[in-house]
C-alpha cells in the first residue's frame, strides 16, 4: 500500500485532533472544579431584615421614588442590577 504525504498529513491532524478533543474532555471538568473565592455577602450592602436609610431616587421616567412611595403592605423588596450598558 502507498502511502503519500497528503494521507499522512491527513492522519497526523485526524490524531492531532483526537488526542486534543481527549485531552480537553479530561482538562474541563478539573478547571471547572478549580476552588472559587468564597463571597462575604455580609460586607455587600443591606441584608435581608435590614433597615435601609431613606432615599430619593429618580427613575428612568423622571419620577422620583422613596422608600414610603414604594412600601407595599407585606414590605418592600428592592433588587439592584449592575449593567455593563450604560
């Protein structure tokens, strides 16, 4: 059987390949379970049952919004999101 460089070249990347689908199926799984920092989420701002200073704050309408104009009668939760389109 003759073999040319083409065939060759084709089994090398075909084995590449393999050995790095391999090798990536075995490396996921242990970065993925790499130790994360834990989170303090008592240093991060108001906890639930927290009394929360008073606050006049305009929404995206203009009205403005305070801690009495925003109580229902079961409390208020308030829910901050951060985004990256500013």
């Amino acid at each position: 059987m003759q073999y040319t460089v083409k065939h060759l070249g084709n089994q090398l990347c075909n084995r590449l390949g393999r050995f790095i689908l391999i090798v990536g199926l075995v490396l996921l799984p242990l970065l993925a379970s790499a130790q994360r920092e834990a989170i303090d989420l008592a240093n991060r701002g108001p906890q639930v049952g927290d009394t929360i200073p008073e606050f006049s704050l305009p929404d995206q309408n203009g009205e403005v919004w305070t801690n009495e104009s925003i109580i229902g009668p079961n409390g208020t939760m308030l829910v901050f999101i951060r985004s990256a389109d500013w």
